[in-house]
C-alpha cells in the first residue's frame, strides 16, 4: 500500500515525472499545430517509462522501457507533468496496483487507453493531469463512437498476440479445403495408379516372354553312311 500522500501542486517532490508522447501516424505532423492528432504516450519516472499496451489475456498490460524509445513509434517530444517522493520501488508496486484494472485484454482505444493510463499515473504521481490535447481524440470518438470504424475500438500497440479468426473466417477456410479435397483426392488416386502400374509392368512383359516362349525342337538325328 501507499501510505504517502501525494501534493497536489506536483512540485513538491525530487524525483521528475515526464509525459514522453508519440506519432501513430504522419498526419500528427500537421494535425499538432490544430491541438489534434493520434498519440501514444509513456510516463518517465526515475529513468523508466511506464506505458499501457492491449494483448489476448486477463494480465496486466502495463510493460516498462527505456525512454523516448518506444517502438513502432515517433517520439514527439516530452512534457514535464510535476515531481513525486515515490521512490523507484513504491512506483513499481504502484504499477503492480493499476495492473488490476489495467489489463491486456481491456484495452480500448475510446474509453480506455494508453493516454489514460498515463492520466492516472500522473495524478497519482504528481496531481497534475495530461494535457487535453494529448488524448483529444478520445473525447471525440466517444460523441461519434457509432461511426468509427469497429478496428479503432480494439487496436493493439506494442504487444505480440495470437490472432483469433473469426467464424466468417473460419466458414471460408472450410469451403476452401471442400473445393481443394476432389483435386486433392484425384492427384492422389493417379499417382497411386501410376505407381502401380510402374511396378506391375515388368511382372506382365516377364509373363508375355513365359508364355510365347516355345520349345527347342529336338537336334536332327545323325544319317548312318554306308561303308563302302
């Protein structure tokens, strides 16, 4: 548990926390100087950036890396939040904490994001919020949630996963080995066909030598000559 209160102002503390934040896309470059875009964004703190990312399973989908180098992604820039007393190790056992809620399988990119997650890290770090700008396109995906492609609501960052087919899919593949099993099966029975009959041929011109084979005809007897 931590039993440290945290000062609202965020300034308070003597260990830095910065919010490093990343392109997802190249439009960002243009889409910055309007306050929107579509970013990722990691919290640094006592050299360590913390992140939030999606996989298939029930497990905390907060992972660590050095920061600024988050891959797959353009680093932006980085933004001074506030500072925390956290040591290194209460920070851990923070993170441990917020991986309950903030399972791999529960990554959604309207209502529960890795902008989120940096939020409230940073609120529990500092007191001090993100800027809005930072996960915009949130707030606007949940007003017009209906007409977002059904992709942007699952989409995964950073995390390696086994990819679950669909049953239109699954239905397609088992047409396809249906249309696939005659040719299959055809190939099959002619190249058994034409073993066999490699292999029976010789047996055949050994039988057809057997039969149309005739018997030697006996010599001809010697003819006696006379003495004279």
């Amino acid at each position: 548990m931590l039993c440290r209160r945290i000062s609202s102002n965020g300034d308070s503390g003597s260990a830095p926390v910065y919010l490093n934040v990343y392109d997802l896309t190249p439009i960002n470059g243009y889409a910055y100087w309007f306050g929107l875009g579509v970013y990722h964004s990691g919290v640094q703190v006592h050299g360590i950036e913390f992140a939030f990312g999606a996989h298939e399973y029930p497990s905390t989908g907060i992972f660590e890396g050095e920061p600024k180098q988050c891959d797959g992604f353009k680093f932006r820039r980085s933004i001074l939040i506030g500072k925390t007393d956290l040591s290194q190790a209460e920070v851990r056992s923070l993170m441990e904490e917020l991986g309950k809620d903030y399972r791999g399988n529960a990554y959604n990119l309207i209502t529960k994001n890795c902008n989120h997650f940096c939020n409230q890290v940073c609120m529990k770090l500092t007191g001090n919020s993100i800027p809005s700008w930072v996960n915009r396109l949130a707030r606007i995906g949940w007003i017009c949630n209906c007409v977002l492609p059904a992709t942007l609501n699952s989409t995964k960052f950073g995390q390696n996963r086994v990819k679950k087919k669909t049953s239109e899919e699954e239905e397609e593949e088992e047409e396809k080995k249906k249309k696939e099993s005659p040719i299959v099966q055809t190939a099959e029975i002619a190249a058994s066909n034409s073993s066999s009959s490699s292999s029976s041929s010789p047996t055949i011109l050994r039988r057809g030598r057997s039969r149309t084979r005739r018997p030697r005809p006996p010599p001809s007897p010697l003819i006696p000559t006379s003495n004279s």
